[in-house]
C-alpha cells in the first residue's frame, strides 16, 4: 500500500483524498484542512493541487490560512519519492506534470466548457441559441467549449493559427478567423471566450466590439479586463472551473489520472 500525501488544493482534493482511500491508498495531508500537518518524508508520492501554484512561490492553498514554500517543500523532497504537479516542474526531482498529460487535460476541459456555458448563460438576457460567440483558442478548451456551443445552436466562431486547426473547423463546419487577424476584424459578437494563455486582444477591439459579455478562462489573462469594464463590458475572470462547478467530475478524473500515472511509474 502505497503512502500519498497531498499538499494543498480546493474542494476537488478532498474528493480526490477520499477516492484514493477507497483504491487502497494510505493518503495524508498538508494545507488541505486548517489542522493538517503531515510529514511528508514518509509518502511514496506527493501530490499537488491544481494548479500547484499561483506565485510561483507557495502552494495553492484556498481552503487554509497556510503559506506552503515551493522551496521549502522541494528542500524536503527526496530523489525516491514522485512527485505529480499541475503546470508546474520541481527541478531535479521526480516531477510529473499530470496538467500537461492530454488524459488529463481534455477530459477536465469538459467540466470547464460547461462552468464556461453556465457563465453565460447566468449573465446574459438572451439566449446562446441563435447568439454571436467567438472562442479565442482552439486548444483542449476550445475544441469541447466550441462544440458544446455550437450543439445549443450558438452561431460559433473560432479564432486559431494553424492550418491544420482551420481545416478541422472548415471540415467541422465553424467559421474561423486567424488570430492575428482579430484586432484588425470588426467583432461582432455578442459573447467573447477566451481560452488562450497569451493577451491577444486589444483595448480598442474590445472598445470596438459589440460584445456584452467576454469571460477569460486562461490562467494567465486573453485580455485586459479592467479596460473591459470601463468600456461597459461585463468581463469575468474565470480560472479553476472544473473545481467549482463539478468538484465531484474534477475529482474522479484527477483520481483515474493520478492512478494511472503511479502504475505506469512503476
């Protein structure tokens, strides 16, 4: 029986905590609950929430007052035990990043497409059937936000940057749009997503843009939010969906990847 310690994380990692329990794991915990102190020189694997952090200085830890040093914690890893992140890396360790595994990626972005969904639906007067939407990225998150609208009767647009992307949505039967085209593209539509890691609006598409309402599910920010509002816009920042609108959907598929990896592991 393998010994797991998770460190940090929200709702999901106590799903998570409670389902390796029940595939026979001994698991403890670090950050996870307000009186949790586990020594983690004792665990086999160390497991880290998503995403493993936001400052890249201390653990994501949103349900507890901790602060959990990176540093601190990978001067307490040793070289035997594996350690499994989200987006990002312990140098010279035995690090996995199970954020970057595509059996990890693409299913969490169902949850994600949905949460995204429920946004608009919860803050727009109309309809999504017969509405303008254009989704910025077509990555793991795009794909599955842009299908799923579509099948609600969205009238969807997709801005990528390979060929080979606007082939699929050619053959998928999207419009599309290149993205470096979109601030020089008369934007009208009535909802934005952006799925991209990168800002690729600009302030004045935004001014320009008939858009009501623009949502940013990137961890890192599509566009300027701020400037957003001050143009009227309702935009909401968006990160870590599948944890709160599906903690439960987050969970097993967290729970199957992590499993899956620590048996290939070994």
């Amino acid at each position: 029986m393998k010994k797991i310690t998770i460190i940090g994380g929200d709702n999901r990692l106590k799903m998570v905590k409670k389902a390796l329990i029940k595939e026979g794991y001994s698991v403890d915990t670090l950050g996870l609950y307000e009186d949790d102190f586990a020594n983690i020189s004792t665990s086999e694997v160390i497991l880290f929430p998503v995403p493993t952090t936001k400052d890249s200085k201390t653990v994501f830890t949103p349900l507890t007052d901790k602060k959990i040093s990176l540093e601190e914690i990978a001067n307490q890893i040793s070289s035997e035990q594996l350690v499994l992140c989200c987006n990002y890396n312990f140098q010279n360790k035995k690090c996995i990043d199970y954020g970057a595994l595509d059996s990890y990626a693409l299913l969490n972005a169902i949850p994600t497409a949905e949460g995204a969904i429920k946004i608009a639906i919860e803050n727009t007067p109309f309809c999504l059937w017969q509405s303008k939407i254009l989704v910025i990225g077509y990555g793991r998150v795009g794909k599955i936000l842009a299908n799923r609208l579509k099948s609600l009767g969205a009238n969807v647009t997709v801005s990528a940057r390979k060929p080979s992307d606007f082939a699929m949505l050619s053959a998928l039967g999207f419009s599309f749009i290149h993205t470096e085209q979109l601030n020089q593209t008369e934007l009208s539509f009535d909802i934005i997503f952006s799925t991209v890691d990168v800002t690729v609006l600009e302030d004045s598409a935004i001014k320009d843009s008939s858009a009501t309402l623009l949502v940013d599910l990137s961890s890192k920010g599509g566009f300027n939010l701020e400037a957003a509002k001050s143009f009227g816009k309702k935009a909401l920042k968006a990160p870590g969906l599948p944890g709160i609108i599906a903690p439960k959907t987050a969970a097993d598929i967290l729970c199957n990847t992590i499993t899956t990896v620590i048996n290939t592991y070994n």
